[in-house]
C-alpha cells in the first residue's frame, strides 16, 4: 500500500477521496444538529489532521498525509480559497444598504472595532507569552485585533435562508451589516497584511497606496466593462464568457499578491465589482460552486486541520487563554453589534439576535488565521486556539439564536400579515394539503386533491405545497434575497396548475425553503385548518419501505388526516376498494371514501374481512356509518362486501383485480402496513396489486388553532 502512495498523483487522490467523504459524513450529523456544513468541515479538518488521526493511528496518518504531500495540498486549498473568494464577492450587493444605510453601516462598524480593540487589548498582554520575539508587537497586535473583527458572510446568509429570516427585519439588518463587515474586514485586514509584509513604514505607506490605486481602477474602469459583458449575456453564459470572467479573475488575484495584499483580495474585490442585475451572477456562481464547495474547499478544512493541534494546549493554563480568546471574541462582537444595534432604536429581542448572527465566524475566519499562520504572525499554538474560537462562535448560533430570537417571536411581528395574506376558510370548507415533491407526482395528487376539495370553492380548497431543501449555493443565496423563484418550482408546479384548469379546481399552490419538512408541512396544514395532508410515495435508493423518514414524522406529528398516496397511474375515480375492519383509521379511509363520492359519485365498495367461521353484521353498521346518498343531491352506489379470510391483506389483494381504480385503507399491522425502523416486510397490498393505493392515518388530535411557529414558517415565505 506504501508503495503505491509513493507516487504524489494516487496519494493525493487517496487524500481527496477520505476528504471528501469524511466531511460529508460528518456534514449529515451536522444537519441533524441544524448546524451549517462549515461546522462539519471544520471538525472533519480537525479529525483528519494530528489532534485526533495522528493521536490514535499515527502510522495510518503518516502514510496518508506525510509532509512532503502538503504543499501539493496548500496549493489545492489556495486556488479553491482564490475561487470561493470570488463567490463571497458575487453574493455581496450594494443593494442590501438601500433600505438602512446608515444603520447598518453603524451596526456594523461598532461589531468591528469593539472586537478589534479588545482583540487588541488581549494580544498586547499575552505577545510575551504566545508570540516568537522575532514578531513585532504592531504586527501581532494589529493581525489579532483583525481575527476577532471577522463575521462569516456566507454562512450567516445560509442561516437566514434555512431560517427564512432573510426578508424579515432581523435578517434584512444582518445580512446587510454582514456585507458591510466582510468589506470592512477585508480592507483592514489587508492593511495589516501589508504592515507585517513591508520591511518598515515606508513600504507599508506604498503598499497601501498601491491598493487604494488598484480598488480606484476595479470601480472606476473594471466595473463598467463588466456592466458590458453582462448585458451582451442575457441568454446564457457560453464557455467563452467564463473564460474571459476566469481570466479577470486570476489577473485580479495576481494583481493584488503583486501588490502584496495577498490573492485573496483581489479575487474578492473582483467578484464585489461584477455586476448583479438580472440573473448573470447567479448563473456564473452555479456553474462554479458546486466544485469549490464540493471538491476544493474541503481540501482547504483538511491542509487547516493538519495545521491545528489541539496537543499544543496541553495545560490549563493554555486552554484558559483559549477560553479568553472565545469570550473576547464573543462579547466583542455580541455586545458590540446587540448594542450598537438598540441604540439605533432596535428592540433588545432583535438587537440581541443580530448580535448573534454577527458572532458567526467559520471559512472565513480560518482563511484569515492561516493567512497569519503564513506569514509567520501567530504561532501553532496560537493558530489552534483561534480555530477552536471560530468553531464555537459558529457552533453557537444556530441553538442561540433559536432561545434569544425563536420563530414564535417572529411570528408575533408577523402576525397582521398573516392574517391579511391567509385568510381562514370559510366554516365548513373542506381543505386538502397536497405535498408535491416531484413533477412526475403531480397529476396523480392534483387529481385525488381535487376530488377530495372538490370544484367549489365555498365547499373546499385545496393547496399544493413544494418544499426545498436549501444548499450551499451562492446562487441559491442569491436567489433567495433577490425574491426569485424556488428553484424547481415552475417545473413542478406547472403540471400541477394546468390541469387543475382543465379540471376547473381552484388549487393554490405554496412554495419555500425547508431545513425540516416534516415540521414545515405539519406546520402549514395548522395554519390552513387541513383536514388532510396527501404526502406522495417515492422509491427511496434502498429497500421499499414507505411509510419512513419524512412521511412517517408526519403522520406521527400532523394534527388532520393523513394519506399517503402510491401513484398507480390515477386518471379517473369511479370505483373505490375500501378494506374495513372498524379501527380508526379505517374509519378514516370511509371518511375521505365518502368525501369521494360526494364530489365524483364513484361507486365505493367496503370489504369487510372476517375470519373463517365468524358472522359479522357488518351491513348494518357500515349503512349506520356511511350514507348512500350525498349531500348536494348525487347518488352515488355503496356496495358491501363481507368476506372470510385468516389473513386481510391477501383478501384485499384478491379482490383488486375486480377493476377498481383506487384502494383507500387505513394504516395497521393487519392491513400489514405500518412503519418499521428496517423496512415494511408485508406491504402485499402495495407490492401486489396494479391499483393506486391511498394509505391513511387517522388525526390523532382535533385540528386546533394553529401555534404561534407554526404561523411563524409560513409567513416567513418567500
């Protein structure tokens, strides 16, 4: 095996590949955590490098990270850094400063200079003691004043949007002092990088003026060329159109290292400068990111998590100044921002979440620390310190953010609104929740959504919801605050529309970014008084189980009726299969039966299975139960069946092939349907019959007022 990694090319593969995978393993864990996916590379950088690989296998670690192997991947990490620096650059937009400028700008620069000199202040009494006598105390100073004013621009936005805070006062605030503090910081920080590079005042006065030089010409000369290329690319982006943007690109970067600023910045400042209107810069960051994100970036956490070791902090002592380092940085920039932010006039409730969000520190901290640890300014163990900081800071927003700012507070502001776009149904309107996930489930739910609501729309209503899961695109971010449209929802909803209009139904389709979908759908069926949620079935990549992950935290969650809906190629309901053993949720598949027939006049059949030998009078209660005659005056025929059978799911299977179109059954072990932590073994009735099958779940609880969050998620809707 040794002999094989000898050449740099497989080695290197080999160190891509654990990369990749480990921070993707750990990234599924951080979803659960509702922690963004830097956390995950970041701790992955940290398993993968001495702090824990190293301690436990460090035979292992030296063969598949030896010394020799790491500039290869420093060189990989920096031309991903150069890339993802010029995606931050296309998600910040001069337009996020148009509705509170001033603010903003306050807010903002008080999270910079509160931390900075507190920074400041800690690093003046500890450069005896942590820094080499060969580092001047301006440079040390100034670099970590510079460390504790950085906020994570990117991830903050990720938070707003799995959040859906983005459009709200809170989220408008913050991710426009966001971009003002990732410039600020920039610039100060390439300040500094120039004092500790130049070899006295002089060549710093000269670095610096060179860069004030090179900004004047990217805004002045650049920009406007760029407005050009822009507008010619209306259509799309052809390859010769990236290739120009990539070639200003490394020029840019190129410019600013010769300037001695670092390539960073110039690949940041290019991005900053490149025109945002219309859809250019979120074309280009979607036909870039997924390789950075995916590919590059990780390998820029792991050459970070060889360079950290936690070994280094190897008395108490060492990790009370770490301790220091995350409370300095912390109530820098909380404090700093929270009060900045209410002496502007912002409640304390809000204030403090903004103060949170500016907290937010992860990539873009550790770009910065390596920098330093680069150009010789911190020490290891420094260096180790200040990752941990930045991994706690980010590690804390999320659940704090959810205690000092939950989305019931967000609600309350939002509660007008609510009203005002939601109106409740009318008394007695019947209301069906469809959750379209794909465009090929469309019709089949539009069409059983649609005969459940029925035409009219004072007698019912139906909504169509679509749900997405929100990513690590730039382009996403930028589609979100811009006010476009989900991604996928024309596709999806354009079936869905078309036939509702051919069918004459009145279907309102919703739209938005979920980080939970289970939560998010049982929350919008409260706010809609659903009296049944239509979830559809989808294969999933391993086993047939069907009623799991999303589908079952609904029915264990969901305060209406609950169908799962197997699409056998629906298109019409005239006969329905109704199997009955007078459980709940059988009495809640004759429920929707007869919804059914009420709105189609489809001939219902209820199949009431006995066992050998055993008489039932099942007649008279089902005619008790289940009237033959609708209310709005259309006949429709009931016809009831009592078989004998030791097992009721073979029975349902033998009557199917009778040329029934739909099976409506309740959920139970004896129908052999119910959810299984491994699998369902005997889904007979799904796996054996040709016929559309709707399982359903009886409510559990009376559908009440919806709850505070509940109005919360979908007034946050984009």
């Amino acid at each position: 095996m040794e002999s094989v990694l000898h050449s740099p090319l497989a080695l290197f593969i080999l160190q891509a590949a654990v990369v990749i995978v480990t921070s993707r393993a750990i990234g599924l864990v951080a979803r659960r955590l509702r922690q963004p996916m830097v956390v995950a590379e970041i701790v992955a950088g940290i398993v993968l490098g001495p702090s824990l690989l190293g301690w436990l296998l460090p035979h292992a670690s030296e063969v598949l990270f030896p010394t020799a192997s790491l500039p290869l991947l420093g060189m990989v990490s920096q031309i991903g850094l150069v890339l993802f620096m010029f995606l931050i650059g296309l998600e910040l937009d001069p337009k996020l400063l148009k509705d509170r400028p001033h603010v903003s700008v306050a807010i903002s620069h008080t999270s910079i200079v509160v931390p900075f000199l507190l920074g400041a202040l800690v690093a003046l009494g500890l450069h005896a003691r942590l820094s080499s006598p060969s580092v001047p105390l301006t440079s040390y100073v100034l670099f970590t004043g510079a460390a504790m004013s950085v906020t994570a621009f990117p991830v903050l936005a990720r938070i707003l949007v799995e959040r859906r805070l983005l459009r709200s006062r809170v989220g408008a605030i913050a991710i426009a002092c966001a971009a003002v503090d990732d410039v600020t910081a920039w610039c100060i920080l390439a300040f500094v990088v120039s004092i500790v590079r130049s070899s006295d005042v002089r060549g710093a006065v000269l670095t610096s003026a060179l860069a004030l030089a090179y900004l004047a010409v990217m805004l002045l000369a650049v920009r406007p060329a760029l407005g050009r290329v822009t507008r010619r690319t209306k259509i799309g982006l052809s390859q010769n159109v990236v290739a120009v943007v990539l070639v200003g690109l490394l020029a840019s970067s190129w410019a600013t290292e010769l300037i001695g600023i670092h390539a960073l910045f110039g690949a940041f400042l290019f991005g900053a400068v490149l025109p945002k209107q219309g859809s250019f810069a979120s074309a280009l960051a979607e036909k870039i990111e997924d390789l950075v994100v995916v590919f590059l970036l990780p390998m820029f956490f792991a050459y970070s998590g060889l360079r950290t070791q936690v070994g280094l902090l190897s008395t108490p002592e060492s990790w009370m100044v770490c301790a220091l380092f995350v409370a300095v940085a912390s109530v820098g920039k909380f404090g700093g921002s929270a009060v900045a932010a209410r002496v502007m006039g912002i409640p304390w409730r809000e204030s403090s979440a903004i103060g949170v969000l500016m907290n937010t520190r992860g990539l873009m901290e550790l770009i910065v620390l390596n920098i330093g640890l680069d150009l010789g300014v911190i020490s290891p163990t420094v260096f180790t310190m200040l990752v941990i900081m930045a991994l706690v800071t980010t590690f804390v927003t999320t659940p704090a953010l959810q205690r000092i700012y939950p989305i019931e507070e967000l609600a309350k502001d939002l509660a007008e609104p609510v009203d005002q776009a939601v109106p409740a149904p009318a008394p007695r309107a019947y209301t069906a929740l469809a959750c379209v996930a794909f465009e090929g489930s469309a019709p089949g739910l539009l069409k059983l959504g649609t005969s459940l609501a029925g035409n009219e729309p004072a007698a019912g209503r139906l909504y169509a919801l679509h749900l997405v899961r929100s990513n690590n695109r730039a382009s996403f971010v930028l589609e979100q605050r811009d006010g476009g449209s989900v991604p996928g929802e024309e596709a999806t909803f354009a079936p869905l529309v078309e036939s509702a209009r051919r069918e004459g139904a009145d279907v309102r389709p919703l739209s938005f970014v979920s980080g939970d979908p289970a939560r998010d759908i049982c929350g919008v069926a409260d706010v809609k008084r659903a009296d049944v949620v239509l979830l559809g079935w989808h294969k999933p990549l391993l086993g047939t189980t069907v009623l799991s992950g999303t589908v079952h935290q609904v029915m264990k969650s969901a305060r209406s009726d609950v169908g799962v809906f197997v699409d056998r190629g629906l298109r019409r309901i005239e006969r329905v299969l109704v199997p009955y053993l007078g459980r709940d949720h059988d009495r809640a598949a004759l429920r929707l039966a007869r919804r059914l027939a009420d709105n189609t006049g489809a001939t219902i059949t209820v199949l009431h299975v006995v066992q050998p030998d055993v008489r039932s009078g099942a007649r008279e209660r089902f005619a008790e139960e289940f009237g033959e005659r609708a209310p709005g005056g259309r006949t429709y025929e009931v016809v009831f069946k009592t078989v004998s059978h030791a097992t009721p799911a073979e029975a349902v299977v033998a009557e199917s092939v009778n040329g029934y179109d739909l099976i409506v059954v309740g959920i139970g072990v004896q129908w052999g349907l119910q959810h299984r932590s491994f699998g369902i073994r005997t889904e007979a009735i799904l796996r054996r019959t040709g016929v559309s099958v709707l399982v359903v779940r009886n409510a559990e609880r009376p559908v009440a007022e919806p709850s505070l969050e509940a109005r919360a998620r979908l007034a946050t809707t984009p």
